[in-house]
C-alpha cells in the first residue's frame, strides 16, 4: 500500500495540493496562531493571517534548506544515533551574521536513512539538542527528488547544459516534476509545526526548495521570507526552456527577497521575469526590486563569503603544520600550483589538466620544476556523464605524466579521495597558485580559503609563517562567482587551453612585489566580506524589505503555482453594491465618470462596439435628470460618437480628453491648450525610424496624438527601444507644447494639458457652474490613464467644486495598487453594478 504522501502525485502537477500528512505521532508545535497542519488547500478562509498577536517578542530565523547542518552516524551497539554539529555548513556558519539574541531553527533532511520507527525520536532529539527540525521524505520521493529532478532537470540546466538528447543530461519527466513539488510540499510542513508567522523570519536556501515560498505564502500571508540561490542563474534563453519555468518564478515571487551572488545571476532572473511575466524591476537609492501584485520583492546581491575563524582554528592545529612540513619535504624544490574540485562535470578539471600541458610545452623550463595537485572530493551526483569524465581525467593525468615525468618527478599529482579541511589547508600553506577553470559555478570559496591561509595567523612571537610576506596568485575561471571580487586574479576563459596555461606561467611567474600587492588587495576584501557579513547583510535588506507587512491588507489570490498574495493599503477596498445603490438613492446630482475599455468593454473581446447591455444600461443612467454620466476614453471621437449615437444625453470624452461632447445634439469641443499640431511632423519621423529597426512595434496616428506600440516586439529590445525614443522625442519637442510619455508596451505624444484628470476637472466645474454641484460621484477606470481622475477629485473636494460631504466613490478594475479608493475584480462587477444603480435611477424620465 502507498504512503498517503505519494498518493495522488499526478494531482500536484495540476495544482491540486493533496493532503500529505501522517498518522504517527507530530512533534510538539511552538505555535501562538489558531490553525492546523493539513492541506494547504485553495480555500482562503483557513489561511492564517497576521491578526492574532503573538507570544513570542523577539524574532526568531527558521533556515530551510535540502540538508541540516548535522552529522548522523548509527551507535556501535547499533541501538540509536549520535549527532554533531557539521562545522563546515554554510547554514551553521551563517549564524555568525544574525544577532545573538536571537534564535535560529533549522528544517532540512539528514543524509542518512532513518527507520520510520526511529523518526519520531530521532525529531524529538535533533530538536531539543539542536534545534533541528528534520523532514523524512519517504525514498521513493527522496530518489526522484534529489538524484531525479534537482541533479537531472536543474542543476544541469543553470549549469547551461541543455538535454539536447536522451544521453546528454535529463529530457524532462513530469514525474520527477510532482516529486519535487512534494517535497517541497513535505518541508513547507516541517516548517509550519514550528512557526510563528508574526514573529519569525524564514529564510530558504537552495534550488532544491524553489516552490516552497508559494506553500508558506498560501499559508501565512504576511511571513516574512527570504531565499536565496547558491547555483548560477541561467540566461533567460536556457531558463525558458524548462516546462515549468513559469510555476518556478512564481514561487520564487512569493518571497520578500531573493538573493544571488552575482549581478550576472540577477539580470538573468530579472530579465526571465520581464519576458515570461512582463515585470520590469525598479531601482531606487542602490535598492533592486519588481512590484508584484503591490508587493514589493527585494532583488539581494551578495556573494557569500568564508567563516574566518573556522580557517584560523584550523592553522593553529598542531597536526596542520607537521602536515605542512611533510609536504613541503615532498615537494622541496618544486613549485606547486593547486586544484581543489569537486568531482564534476562542471568544474573543467580536465580543462586544467590540459592547461598544465600546454604550458610545460610553451615553457619548458619549468619541466621538472612545477607540479600540479589536482584535488577532486567525491562527486555528490551520479549518472554516465560523471563516469566519462572521471576517466578522461585519470587517461590525461596518466598520459601527460608518462610524457613529462621522470624519476622524482611527476607533473601532475591525483589524489582523488576525500580530503578534510586541515589537509586541504596545509596544501594552501604551500601552494604558489591555485587554479579554478569551471565552465560554470555559482560561487566557488577555494580561491576565498586560499587567500586566507596564505595570510597565516598572526602571532605574538615572530616567526616565519607571520612575519614573512604574504603572496596568494589565482588562475579563476571568469565564468564562477567569485570571479568578479577578485580583481587581481588572472581570469580565464578556461575552454581556451593556450590562454589558460600562459595565465598559469604568468601567475607562477611574476616578480614577488607584484604577488604581495595583489594578495593584500585580495585579502582586504575577503576578510571584510565573510560569511557573517553576508548572513547579516541578508538579513537588514529582509527586515528593510519587510518593514511595511503589517500596514497593508493582504489577501492571496489565484490556484496553484498562480497563487500570489495582493498587498495593498488599508483604505482600499471592494466596493459594496448595497452601499453605493443607497448612496446612490439619496443623491440630487450625481456625476458618473466610466472608462470604457477594460471597465465596460473587456479587454480580450475582439468586437470592441458596445453591447445592448451596456447600451440598454446607459441610456437608463442617462435618463434620470439627476444624472451627468460620461464616457471617459482614449480611443478616437468618430468610433466612440457612432457607437453611442443612441444614447443622446451620454457625454464622451475621447482620446483622453482632447475632444468633449456634452450630449449627442451637440459640437465636439477641443480641451487642448494648442490646436498646433506641427510638431507631428518633428515625432512621426522619429517613430518610423524606430519602427523600422524595431520588429513588431507600430505606431498609432490619432487626431491628438501619435503612440507607438512595442507590445509584439521583443521585451528587452522593445523596452530598450522605447527609453532610447522617449529621450529621442523629449530632445526634439523640447521647444514643442507636447507631453512625451512611457506607458506600458507604448510611448505617446500628447498635447500639454491633456489628461483625463483634467476632464474630470471640466465635469465638475460646469455641474457648479450650472448650480448642480454633485452629492455623489463615481468614477471607474482599469489604467494608470484613470489614476489622474482619481487624483483629481480629492483636489476638487479641497477646492469647493465638489462639497466635502459628497459620497464619492473612485473604483479601479482589478486587485492592484490604485489612488481609488475601491476595487471590482472585472468588467462583469461594473455591469453588476451599473445594472444596480439603473434600477435605483428615476424612470419618471425617458432617455
């Protein structure tokens, strides 16, 4: 029988979150807030939200990442585990960074396999002694999981490998899509036993845990969390070929703040944001962040750094420096230069290899003089292509050996076998040069080590390891993450093997001065930008990011990977039908301001003429004498002025405002403060020549105005095209009585003094004029054209063309930021709506 965890997987690639709990025993939950751990389902009503004060004062971090920073290993009697801290996890280093007063939980899994029946005493030990939550995935998930989706489908793919065939890298398999959908599942569950969603900060790690955001953020909408990404970033060319490229980015925008090493990482994120979602980031006083549904989700760049005193406990260790000696009498007289890999297709350690070659043949003189130690830990994936390349390694070592060694001497040294941390160091102590010629790696902290080791331990009594001078030379693939903040490293190209052997020569080469100065340099940096500095640099831009969580209402819409959480201000609500019909009832003069498409005309209705609906409704609003209603759009007088042809008393105002009709028996009116339109002739040319070099742009000739279109062109060329216009145009019609303006997908030119806001202004001012200054006021509009009549009617109130008791009701399209006060979620509420004031209105009167 299954596991009710594995049951229904073909469900969670749908969206459908079936419940996954069990029926043994939980752990004890710290938990302030009503709720129960279940199903996260769709039903928003059980979402738990921040309304309930918490117990808990001071803040607390939860780290969530694939593994816990323990070491597990079975009892000699074989009755139970013992565990240890794993000093060399980034997630226990990383506490340095955060406050001392605060607490810090972890969740994650253990690398070893734990029988069910010794789960629940295993939880309740790794919690108590360690503040550990472990997560159990049952092995058939845990396979597809981990071996299956993270290292076949996405650690080659951000790796820039593409699974061209069947043997080269994984094709995708829905199944091992639903089990790391589980997964995350499974962990997000860990994760709500012990939090306390006011008061916690949740910080992700990892791209094993990429859709565990939207499973808090169903849960608890106003958490504040944080992730961040240790692997590259690919390209948006290389994302989007994922399937489920959307459901990830998604996810990842349930976070606050989404971390990456590299400005390189980042842009490739933003730039998938802007092409798959059309979101365009935002960067204000060094800050990065994309708007998303009112939230605002910080973009953090910052390469993470070493634990300084783990290294410096590690060069006082007395069996380091008999290790040191040791091999420095191994290597008497040789220059060493060193690799420290990981067994990986990625890490270009052939490359290296080959490089060594190059430049004993281009430098002969350092045959029988340099060595390289090639240090390979074993590989944490598994698969053909590792197996190849393993023996590609060892053939090259083999064959580059047999040519350039002799007796005493071998060119290239192997040790293809764990290697602990002090070992590694005493290596670093006597190394010249370290080389990392990856092909793509998301950080990388061996050249960051060796610096620090080279630097020593400065101690009371002099002696040669501290009074010496320092000198650290690296040979850094320019395609890693820690290649930018090493700027006195020699970067490389590592797919080029001359360039790369001439930089190895170089490094080993250079006059003892010039190695000093670029140690020092390096130095200064790593020592000031540790893991601790990283850990709380992370942590300020979350708590800045997070600041204003409990001043705005939210509430999460959408199913499944489409789930996000809306955040807007307090005061911004739906509008009540009841309340706007009653209001509407006792009102003498009222002034109904409707755009029209996007408000009574849906977007995505290919016939854009009005229907008998709105028709019918229309004339009846028109029809009560105690009404002013008006259309308020951008499209062109003639459509507007034969569409609404029968409803004689309706007002139009079309293109934004430029032309005005009062009522259908009367002339149109120009509002503009200009009828010049000479400067058409400056801004056509200007757009045309554009629009040739742009494909898929257009542009729009109104009476008023010109509008270029860049909505079918590429987003990144589209986007860049329009700044390079919007500038072009502002230089030509400097002197001109234009507004040049940016929207979204378009950049218009208008005449000054053209606005809807300003219409709205007009309306007002003539029902005053006329003695009928309105008692209610409602104006609905879906874009940022209408935010100017929302903006306008607090002035109106402010300047007595409006009474400071009139009901007025600014109502946007859509649950997003607006100046309006209220909200209906589409154009089918607006007809609702308008279907209720019609039956409220005064039939004594015919259309």
């Amino acid at each position: 029988m299954l596991s009710r965890s594995y049951t229904n997987l073909l469900d969670l690639a749908s969206g459908n979150f079936p419940a996954m709990g069990r029926e043994r025993k939980r752990l004890p939950r710290v938990m302030t807030v009503p709720g129960i751990i279940s199903e996260l389902d769709d039903d928003q009503a059980n979402s738990v939200t921040s309304d309930v004060p918490s117990s808990v004062i001071q803040d607390r971090m939860i780290i969530v990442a694939n593994q816990l920073p323990v070491k597990a290993k079975r009892r000699p009697d074989n009755k139970g585990w013992s565990f240890s801290w794993d000093e060399d996890s980034l997630l226990l280093q990383l506490k340095d960074g955060l406050p001392d007063e605060m607490e810090v939980l972890y969740v994650g899994s253990l690398k070893v396999d734990v029988d069910v029946n010794e789960q629940d005493d295993v939880s309740q030990i790794l919690l108590e002694r360690f503040k550990c939550v472990p997560a159990f995935l049952p092995p058939d998930i845990l396979a597809k999981f981990y071996h299956g989706f993270c290292k076949l489908h996405l650690w080659p793919l951000f790796h820039y490998m593409l699974p061209l065939s069947a043997d080269h890298g994984g094709r995708f398999d829905r199944s091992l899509w639903e089990a790391y959908v589980s997964a995350n599942k499974l962990f997000s569950q860990k994760v709500i036993e012990v939090i306390n969603p006011e008061d916690d900060f949740v910080w992700i790690h990892d791209y094993h845990l990429m859709v565990l955001p939207t499973f808090l953020r169903r849960r608890f909408n106003r958490l504040r969390m944080g992730f961040f990404l240790h692997s590259p970033f690919p390209s948006s060319e290389i994302y989007r070929t994922l399937p489920v490229r959307e459901e990830i980015l998604k996810a990842l925008l349930n976070s606050d703040l989404i971390g990456f090493h590299t400005f390189d990482y980042a842009r490739h994120f933003l730039s998938c944001c802007s092409r798959m979602l059309g979101l365009e980031y935002q960067s204000k006083r060094g800050y990065i962040g994309l708007e998303y549904y009112g939230r605002m989700v910080g973009i953090k760049i910052m390469p993470v750094g070493v634990h300084m005193r783990q290294i410096e406990n590690v060069l006082n260790l007395a069996d380091k420096e008999w290790r040191v000696s040791e091999l420095k009498q191994q290597f008497e007289g040789k220059t060493v230069l060193l690799g420290v890999d990981d067994m990986d297709i990625f890490k270009g350690i052939n490359l290296k290899l080959l490089a060594m070659e190059q430049m004993l043949k281009q430098h002969p003189s350092w045959q029988g003089r340099a060595v390289l130690v090639q240090i390979c830990n074993p590989a944490r994936g598994k698969g053909r292509d590792l197996e190849i390349i393993q023996a590609e390694i060892k053939e090259t070592t083999k064959r580059i050996n047999e040519e350039y060694g002799r007796t005493g001497y071998e060119p290239i040294v192997l040790i293809d076998k764990p290697v602990n941390i002090s070992e590694r160091i005493a290596y670093y102590t006597i190394a010249e040069c370290v080389v990392v010629t990856a092909v793509r790696d998301g950080m990388n902290l061996i050249p960051y080590e060796y610096i620090v080791c080279r630097q020593g331990i400065s101690k009371p009594e002099s002696d040669s390891n501290s009074s010496g001078p320092k000198k650290s030379m690296l040979v850094v693939s320019e395609f890693i993450g820690c290649s930018p903040s090493l700027s006195g490293a020699i970067r490389v190209n590592p797919w080029n093997i001359e360039t790369t052997g001439e930089a190895m020569n170089e490094a080993i080469s250079l006059a003892e001065p010039e190695k000093q100065m670029r140690h020092e340099k390096h130095y200064r940096y790593v020592s000031t930008h540790d893991v601790g500095y990283w850990s709380r640099s992370f942590l300020q831009d979350l708590e800045r990011t997070c600041r204003d969580h409990f001043k705005r209402r939210c509430w999460g819409i959408g199913l499944s990977f489409g789930f996000r959480v809306v955040a807007l201000d307090p005061n911004f609500r739906k509008l009540s039908i009841d309340t706007i019909v009653s209001s509407y009832a006792r009102a003498k003069s009222r002034a109904i301001l409707l755009d029209y498409d996007g408000t009574v005309m849906p977007q995505t209705s290919i016939n854009k003429s009005p229907s008998e609906e709105v028709m019918s409704l229309l004339s009846t609003l028109c029809g009560d004498e105690k009404n002013c209603v008006f259309i308020v759009s951008g499209r062109g007088k003639d459509s507007l002025g034969k569409w609404f042809s029968p409803c004689e008393k309706l007002g139009i105002a079309a293109e934004h405002g430029y032309f005005v009709r009062w009522s259908a028996d009367e002339e149109w009116e120009t509002c503009g403060q200009t009828t010049d339109f000479g400067w058409i002739q400056m801004a056509e040319p200007v757009m045309k020549l554009y629009t040739e070099t742009t494909d898929g742009s257009s542009i729009e000739t109104k009476e008023s105005a010109l509008v270029w279109h860049h909505r079918d062109a590429d987003p990144g060329f589209g986007s860049s095209q329009a700044k390079e216009m919007l500038d072009h145009l502002e230089s030509v019609l400097a002197n001109e009585p234009v507004a040049v303006k940016r929207g979204q997908f378009i950049v218009e030119v208008k005449p000054q003094g053209v606005s809807k806001g300003l219409v709205a202004e007009k309306i007002f001012t003539k029902m005053a004029e006329n003695q009928r200054r309105a008692d209610f006021v409602l104006c609905i509009g879906d874009d940022r054209s209408d935010e100017d009549m929302f903006e306008i009617i607090g002035n109106s109130m402010s300047r007595g063309i409006i009474s400071s008791n009139t009901a007025v009701y600014a109502c946007t399209v859509g649950q997003k930021p607006s100046k309006a006060k209220y909200y209906l979620d589409d154009t089918s509420e607006v007809i609702m709506m308008l279907e209720g004031l019609a039956e409220a209105s005064d039939p004594s009167v015919s259309p």
